[in-house]
C-alpha cells in the first residue's frame, strides 16, 4: 500500500508537472486542487525541494515549481524516495534489504522468489513512467 504521505506527494508533483514552464505555483492552488492540506504539503514540497525535484521562491510572487523536466521525474524514484523501497517484504528490497522474522531462510523462501519477481516488474514499470505522461481518465485499459 502506498502511504498518504507518497500518494499526496504524486499528486502535489503531477499538479506541478502540468503548470511546467508557467512560472512559481502557489502552495495554496496545489493544496486546494489536490485536496491535501496546506501544513502536510508544506512539509512534503520541503522534502521534495532538499531531494531537488522542486524549485521555490519566496514572497508575493513565489511558489514551487519542477526543478527537473517532467519526463526527468520518474515514479519508480519518488516512490523511492517516499516509501522507501518498492519491494512487499523487507527479504525483497534491494536498498533497505532485511531477513524477515519467523520465516524460512531466504535461499528456501518461495515467497521470497516471488517478491523479487514482483519487486522488479514493479521497478520496471514505475521507472518507465514519468510525470510527463498523461493518462486518460476515461479509459482504465489505457494504461501505457
């Protein structure tokens, strides 16, 4: 499951990524369209801005904007960045990998082979889309 911390981060960035090239984007507009409230999406544009996917400028005629082009900013890399890691069991994870209590060892799991599996078809799509690509709402079967 996705947090609401990373689902609230996706949108805030897709809300960006269509103001691309438009200049500052206020705090107030993103919280409003996307429904996430104002003190948590602070908080998030900070982190989002430390990890250098956005820009910000203070003031009257300040906001937050793409640091990157929108087909620079992967999925796979906020998650990433939000969640951690991608993988369902901490036996899994590439990057944050853990032996997973009460279990069988890892070169006996075939849980463990499946999750790895999943673990990198997942990677796999996350990191072929980007906040350029657009979806239409219409049509589920779509999905590139």
């Amino acid at each position: 499951m996705l947090s609401q911390r990373t689902r609230y981060t996706i949108r805030a960035l897709q809300h960006l990524a269509r103001r691309y090239g438009e200049g500052p984007v206020h705090l107030a507009e993103i919280a409003e369209a996307q429904n996430i409230p104002a003190k948590f999406l602070t908080v998030i544009l900070s982190e989002m801005s430390r990890e250098g996917l956005i820009a910000t400028q203070r003031g009257r005629d300040g906001g937050y904007w793409l640091a990157l082009p929108p087909v620079d900013i992967r999925y796979g890399d906020i998650l990433r960045l939000t969640n951690g890691a991608l993988a369902l069991v901490p036996c899994a994870s590439r990057f944050a990998h853990e032996t997973c209590k009460n279990c069988l060892p890892e070169e006996k799991c075939e849980l463990r082979r499946i999750m790895l599996l999943v673990r990198d078809e997942t990677a796999a799509i996350l990191d072929r889309l980007t906040l350029a690509d657009r979806f239409d709402m219409s049509d589920e079967s779509a999905i590139p």
